[in-house]
C-alpha cells in the first residue's frame, strides 16, 4: 500500500508564511512552486505554456508530487511483478522546503533554479529543478536524490508531471510499446499485442523501449505532455566490450503514475534491477525532463522526433558513421555467397514438383528476378528461377477445397506446406492466414509477372488467388486474421482483428489484371484498416513466433497505403501512410547514445558507433520480442520507404532514419558471405546462419539506392517499382520495366565487373548504372552516402557492357554534379555531400577477339591431368584449347554449350615443361579465343 506523506507548514522553511511562491520563467515554460493553495501550507506546483501571442496558460496544477519506491530485503524482486508495478512500497509526498538556489531568492522574484528538500520515513529526498533552454523547445528538467535510511531496493519515479482522466486520452505513446488514443483493460490485448493504453501501471523494458519517453495528449486542452529519462540513465548493451548487458534494465517508462493515474512516468532505477540495491545512507540521482506542448502541431509524433533529434539526437550517430564498404560492392558480394554452394540451397521434389530454397521458406523472391534481369546471371536463371517458381506452385493449394488458390503457409516442412507456429515448433495447429495468400502469391508471384509476363500457368495460378482473397474480405474491408486448416470454420486468433494490409494482395492484383473489382476490394479494405489501424495506432505482425506481435507489418502497410495513393490521387491514402509511417519510427532506436569511446568485439576494436544500436529497427518489442534478447535487426526494409516519406513531406527525420539505417553497419557483416547478421546481438557472425536473408539485404539496399537517386534528381531519374516484399516491410523491385533518367528511356542494367570506385572515401560511394533503350548511351548515377563532399576516380571495364563486345566510351554529358573524363575508360567525379552525380556517356561497341569475360577461370589438379574450369555470365559454346609454347599448333577439346565449364587435360605424352592453355567461345556470329595462361607439366 502507498504511503503519503504531506509536510506541515511549521516544519517547512519556506513556507512559514503563507502565500509564498517562486518561479522558473524560460522562453515557452514557466513553473511556479506556490503554497497559498492548501490549507496546511504544503507546496504545490504548477506549469504553464507561453502563447504566440503572449498569453500563459496554466496546463498543469498538480505537478511535483514525489514517488519512491522501496524494498528493504535482501532479496531481489520478481521481474513480472515490477513490469506490472505490484512491487514495493510507494512512498508519496511533496516538498516540505523550497529554496531558490539561483537568481533572486525574495518570494514571487523570478529565479532560475531552485531545490525542494523532503524528509519521509527517515529519508531524504531532494529535487533541483531549472528549465533548460539549451534546445528548440523549452524543457523542464529535474535532478532527484534519494537517501535511503535502510539498506535495499529502492527505485525513483519520476516526479508527477500531469493526472489525466482516462477519458480525457487523446493518445499516449511509449516507442515501442503502446501507442494508442484508448485504454485497454485486455492484458492480451495490452501485454502481448501492445494495442491500447494500459488501463494499470505497467512499465516497460528498457532494451525493448526504442526512446526513453512517455507521451500522452489530453484531448479537452489539446496539450501533450512528456517525461523523458536523461541519457546518463540508458544502458550500454555493450558494456564491458560484452552483450551480456543487452537485457540490463535501468529505466523504464509508464503511461500512468505508480497510483495508476494517467501520468507520464519514468522509472530509475528500476526495483530490483541494476544500480537499486543501496546500503543504508546511500544515495541514487536520477535526472528527467519534461516537455509541455500545447496545440495540434505538437502532438505525439512531434514529441517523439524532438527527443530523437535534439535529447537523444541522431546527429551524434550521423555525423560519425562511415561505410568501409559501399553498398554496391556488398550486393555484389551477397550475389556471389547466395549463388555458391555455400548458400544451403538445396533441391526436394513435392507433388511432381522440383523445389528449391535455401530454408525451408524462399524470402524475397523478387530480388531473385531483380538480379537476375539487371546482372543477366545464367546461374540464376537456370539453377534458382526455375526451383523457385516451383515453391512459388507447390506454396498453392489448388485441390478445389475450402482454401482452393490460397497459399498453404510460409514454410515446407515435412512434406507440406505450414505455417510458423509449426516451423518453430511453438504449436501443432496449423492455419492459412489471407495474409499468407497476399504474401506469397499475390506478391511474390505478381512480382515474377512483372518480369515474366508471358507465364502463361503463373497468371492462371495469381487470378485464383486473387479471387481466393476477393472471397475471403468482409462487407466491412476487413479480413479474418486465419482459419484452422483442420476445421476451416474456426478462426484461429479470434480474439484479434486483423490489423494489417492483408488488402494489398488485392492492389496487386489490380496491377497484373487490370480489373476494377481488386481496386474497389484494395479501396474497402484501406478504408477499414485506417479507421481500425491508423486512427487508433493498434497493429498487428506477421511474425507467428511471437504470436503476430506488431513488427515491419507496419512499415509495409505505409507502403501500401503509398502505392494505392500513387494508383488513386487520393490524398486520404497519402495521409494514412505518411501516418503509419510515423508510427513505424516508433520501431527504431535512439538510444544509448553515441559517443568517442571503443569497444573490443571479440577481439576486433571498433568505435562506439560500429556497435550501436541507434537507427535499428527492431523485429518485435513488447515484453516477449526478440529485441529483448538479440538487439534490434539489420533488415532495413523501410529505407527507401522513408526516403519517399520524406519527398512527399520534406520531414527530414524520415530522410535521416532512411540514411543512418543504412550507413556505417560493416562491423554486422559477415565476412565470407557479405551478409549482415539478422541480430545486433550476433555481431559480424550471424550472416551466413541465415544466408536467405541475403536476397532481402539486396532488396533493400537497391530500394534505398533508387529511391534515393528518384530524391537527389528531383523526380527526373524514375524508374517503375514491383510490389512489396514479402513479410519484413516495405520494400521493392526494379529493373522489370523501363524508366526515365532526365528525359531518356532508359533500362537499368548492372553488369557485375563493369564499375570501379576509387579514391579517398570511395566506400561511402554507390552506383546505379543504366542503358538508353537504343544502346547508344550508358548513365552511370553515383551517391554520395556522407555529408562531406567527395572526389573519386571511375573506372569501366570495356569488356563489361555487352557481351562479346568491346565498349568505346565518347561524348561525357554531365546531369548532375561534377565530373571529366581522365582516360579512354576513366573520369574524375566530384560529388556534393549526400549528393548526386550523373554521367551520360556516348557508347559505340566493337567485337571483342578475346570473347566474353570470365566469371571464374582457374586450373588445378596434377601436372599431367589439369582440370581448367571456367564460367561466363552468359550461356555460349566453348571449349579448351591447349599447345606447346612455340609450336603454334593447338588442340581443341570438344565444344559444349553452358555458363559453367570444366574439362580435364590428358598431358600424359607431353615432355616438355609447360603448355598454354586458352579458352574458345562462340555466340551467333561471334568468335572469340582468351588470352592464354601458362601450365607446368614437368
């Protein structure tokens, strides 16, 4: 039970007199202390917001009351107990002195700090208050100390800011917890979906809480108010150069006071955690600010920005991070991992089907076609594409069924198709969710359409789906969350709406069919998902291992939401996903903040930033995500999302969440493979345990690219986008159609070999390249990723462009930027910070007698039996020539059409010491014969 305690005006030394009051004045802020109020002589506070016409308005008068919480035992508190804040004893009270410490100390003079001291159960608690004016916004900050007169746990609240009724929510936000304009009184609902404002105390867990803030708006005055934890009080999950204090608890954050009021609230320490054991006489300090924001244009996402941008500031990570390999090479790099042998994938035959995927689930399918179209990979177009196509087949049920042209599930296990809960063992239910079909056909699908138009069995297999999903919506747009596959008549999550953009199968389905029914089905089904989902700020995941905890969903929503606009003109959808996308910055981190230090990680030293987790995203929070264990991810799907938020608002905090998302994550990157780890936690050791996740990396890291070159051109570099990844967000292809770069059709075009950047911070240069659709010119488009301004050298490879040809490289033509030619296939650029330059190049072409470039040459084996194996990025005929040096007479193996070779040499008759070996290629019309290499035989 609380204990409360209020001082008598004859033990307060400055409230002797009645009618005393002081007050902190800053340029929007001022509080008063005052105790002509009360009839005991207590002290009292309030605060009030100055107007643009100079009017202050009182927005609180119940400020400054005092909480601790205390447990004089020797044993540690039940984590659950404290999350649901049904531990300790609450000790409340207010001030029994107040003393201006700074500026005049004569009562009623303004001063600009002052000090409240209060002596409760034989401890001691004192505040300084002063209003910091160090920022944009005012913020009323407070140091608090408390000394205990026993040895225990003790935990500091902080002090009472504001008491709202319940139904006086307009919202209340936690990142990455609850954000919500009404109380929920489901702990389902509130605990394990996080939708609604708890209608009890609960508080959060630091390292799933991705700003240290409560907000909460009150809808009769139109004020939002805020409680933030000081830096100094946030976790290093790094500490010590370990993970091991990734779940350390330091702080947590509450939408209601501890009596249970709506209140915004902060808690240091936390009881039972970390640095809230005492000894007797020992003291703990915690500092908090406040801010106070009248009005519509400050409301709860302002709120959150601010903090971001200014008491936890992204700048500090930004104006450190470099990448040490651009994002270019390291899509080239996670091409090669996922085409090796190394990548797991593997072959398995179901219902007559071959299949193939590196799980047991494929995960973006469209980069596997994006890839596959803008390099011209063989290897992908005969040993991935056709495998896959086949999942994508056996993934559909078409028995004629109950889920006839629905998708079976996410992942093949054990001669079928089921859902996650299976795959990971967390049930033996099996379900089919809409969202399966929305994801798994009609995107994943839709997307191999749009590069394979002609798939005849493809487009019959994407109409039954759509239809399957037309069937499946509700009168109201909405959808069922899933149906047991065992009696199709039970929901499965009954006691969930589905708040998802399951409708955005519907929307593809409109691209590929051209049938206004889909539209009119994506229409309903958005409207009823922005009064369900947007308005209400309550959301749902896809992720079944932690029960559809809200995750990337909501970023993929935004997306759709932004492409329905883009189909529409509807600036209703254009709103609600500039919204949602407000929401989804909810997921990322601010926090613990960056600084000059180094951290040994196994060994390796890295700079504070390598290692942090400001700008993740995490997969789930709440009180059972996996960012509590594992950190946050490294799939930032929403990248290039946010970089259209940003050109469609010029808000300039989705532009710096787009950017740092990306930058400076080397130190996650697997080595052998180019792919990040899924998990802060992992390191740079993870990336190959997960080596599907390297389509997604390049999904992402291209989607972030091009949107950006679309940014930086003001529109002029535009090229079609597919649909939606697959389950991590918001995502997207290129490369199926024709765009326009500065009035020129153009296709993108991606030869693996072609570019080279040098120079000084040339690894925080990328590169998109692309060819006029009559051949004649090649743009090569470099971005800039740091803010300071580059020069760089680059470099062509003639032989690269076009198969069997050599390039000539003509006429510079400069779009964007800086930039002269040095050489034949050379040219110096200058590139603005963050920027862009663009070249266009006059091309003409000429056989090549060398033939095509390897992909891969090498020879090995024993001196008499070499084995010469070799690959191209095209299919062709080749062969192996071999001779004696001098001798001008060459043996031709036999000819064989492929990409990759391998032919063993029988020199068992050859006695002199070395041969040549050389490679012949034909294409059409077109011969070629490599340079040779040399061999030792004896």
């Amino acid at each position: 039970m609380p204990r409360l305690y209020y001082a008598l005006a004859g033990l307060a030394q400055a409230s002797a007199v009645l009618g005393a009051n002081f007050t902190l004045t800053g340029r929007q802020l001022r509080m008063t202390w005052s105790n002509d109020s009360t009839s005991d002589g207590s002290w009292a506070a309030s605060v009030a917001t100055l107007s643009d016409s100079g009017v202050w308005t009182t927005q609180s008068t119940n400020l400054g009351q005092y909480s601790v919480l205390t447990n004089y035992t020797t044993v540690a508190q039940s984590t659950t107990l404290v999350e649901a804040g049904a531990l300790g004893t609450l000790e409340q009270f207010g001030a029994d002195t107040v003393e201006p410490t700074s500026g005049s100390c004569s009562s009623g003079k303004t001063i600009t700090t002052l000090t409240t001291t209060s002596s409760v159960a034989n401890g001691t608690y004192t505040a300084v208050w002063w209003i910091d004016t160090s920022r944009s916004w005012d913020l009323l900050a407070v140091n608090t100390t408390w000394t205990t007169p026993a040895a225990g746990w003790v935990s500091l609240a902080s002090p009472r800011l504001v008491d709202l009724e319940d139904n006086d929510l307009d919202w209340g936000v936690v990142p990455g917890y609850w954000s919500a304009n009404s109380v929920e009184t489901s702990k389902e609902l509130f605990y394990n979906y996080v939708q609604g404002v708890p209608a009890s105390n609960w508080v959060t867990l630091e390292s799933s809480t991705t700003s240290l803030v409560s907000i909460l708006g009150s809808k009769n005055s139109g004020t939002t108010f805020s409680t933030i934890a000081h830096p100094s009080l946030a976790r290093d999950p790094f500490a010590d150069n370990s993970t091991a204090t990734q779940q350390q608890w330091n702080v947590g954050m509450s939408l209601r006071g501890p009596t249970g009021t709506l209140s915004p609230t902060a808690y240091y320490p936390v009881l039972g955690q970390a640095h809230s054991q005492l000894a007797k006489g020992a003291s703990i300090t915690a500092r908090f600010y406040y801010s106070v924001t009248p009005g519509n244009e400050t409301q709860w996402y302002e709120v959150s920005r601010f903090v971001s941008q200014e008491v936890y500031p992204l700048d500090l990570y930004d104006s450190m991070a470099v990448n040490t390999d651009s994002f270019s090479d390291r899509i080239h790099r996670i091409h090669d991992f996922v085409t090796s042998s190394a990548s797991k994938w593997h072959l398995w035959t179901y219902e007559g089907l071959e299949m193939g995927a590196e799980s047991g689930k494929l995960s973006d399918v469209a980069s596997m076609w994006m890839v596959q179209k803008l390099t011209g990979d063989p290897l992908i177009l005969n040993e991935r594409l056709p495998y896959a196509r086949n999942f994508k087949l056996g993934q559909q049920d078409t028995t004629g069924g109950t889920f006839n042209g629905a998708a079976l599930g996410e992942y093949y296990l054990n001669g079928a198709f089921v859902c996650e809960l299976l795959w990971t063992s967390l049930s033996t239910v099996d379900y089919v969710s809409p969202m399966f079909t929305t994801f798994y056909i009609l995107s994943d699908v839709g997307n191999i359409l749009l590069f394979n138009q002609t798939d005849s069995l493809l487009l019959e297999r994407f109409t039954l789906a759509a239809d399957k999903l037309l069937s499946w919506q509700k009168d109201t747009g909405n959808f069922d969350v899933g149906y047991r596959k065992s009696n199709p008549a039970t929901l499965m999550y009954p006691e969930l709406l589905d708040l998802r953009a399951t409708w955005y199968g519907l929307l593809a389905a409109y691209r590929v069919l051209n049938d206004d029914k889909y539209l009119a089905g994506a229409e309903a089904g958005a409207q009823w998902f922005i009064e369900n989902a947007v308005n209400t700020g309550r959301w749902l995941g896809v992720c079944d291992d932690t029960y559809l905890y809200p995750d990337f969903q909501t970023a993929h929503a935004a997306g759709a939401l932004l492409q329905l606009y883009d189909i529409t003109g509807n600036s209703v959808y254009l709103d609600a996903a500039v919204q949602t996308a407000k929401f989804y910055t909810l997921h990322i981190f601010n926090h613990p903040q960056v600084d000059t230090s180094t951290k040994n990680s196994a060994g390796t030293i890295l700079a504070d930033w390598q290692i942090s987790q400001v700008g993740l995203n995490y997969e789930h929070a709440g009180y059972g995500g996996s960012v509590n264990y594992h950190g946050p991810i490294t799939i930032s799907s929403h990248a290039g999302l946010f970089v259209k938020i940003y050109e469609a608002t010029k808000d300039s905090h989705f532009l710096q969440l787009a950017r740092i998302a990306a930058r400076g994550r080397d130190a996650f990157v697997t080595p052998v493979s180019g792919i990040p780890s899924y998990y802060w936690i992992q390191g740079n050791t993870g990336g190959s345990s997960y080596p599907w996740h390297g389509w997604w990396h390049i999904g992402w890291l291209t989607d972030y690219l091009v949107s950006s070159a679309h940014l930086l051109s003001g529109g002029e570099i535009s090229f079609p986008e597919g649909f939606m990844t697959s389950k991590v967000g918001s995502h997207v292809p290129y490369g199926f159609a024709t765009g326009t770069i500065y009035g020129t059709e153009a296709d993108l075009w991606q030869p693996r070999s072609l570019v080279n950047v040098t120079g000084t911070n040339s690894a925080n240069v990328d590169w998109l390249t692309a060819r006029s659709t009559d051949g004649t010119k090649l743009f090569v488009i470099l971005l800039n990723e740091i803010a300071t301004d580059v020069s760089v050298t680059l470099s062509m490879d003639s032989r690269q462009l076009k198969i069997f040809d050599i390039t000539h490289f003509g006429t510079l033509s400069v779009l964007s930027g800086s930039a002269k030619a040095t050489g034949d296939s050379t040219w110096s650029v200058q590139i603005a910070g963050q920027g862009m330059t663009v070249l266009e190049i006059a091309t003409t072409f000429n056989s090549d007698p060398l033939g095509p470039p390897f992909r891969t040459y090498t020879v090995t084996g024993s001196a008499k039996a070499p084995t010469v194996a070799w690959s191209y990025w095209t299919t062709l005929d080749s062969w192996v020539e071999w001779a004696v040096p001098g001798s001008g007479v060459w043996t031709s193996l036999p000819s064989s059409t492929n990409y990759t070779f391998s032919t063993t040499l029988d020199l068992s008759a050859v006695t002199v010491p070395q041969i040549k070996i050389r490679i012949g290629t034909e294409s059409g019309n077109k011969t070629g014969i490599s340079d040779a290499t040399y061999w030792t035989v004896n």
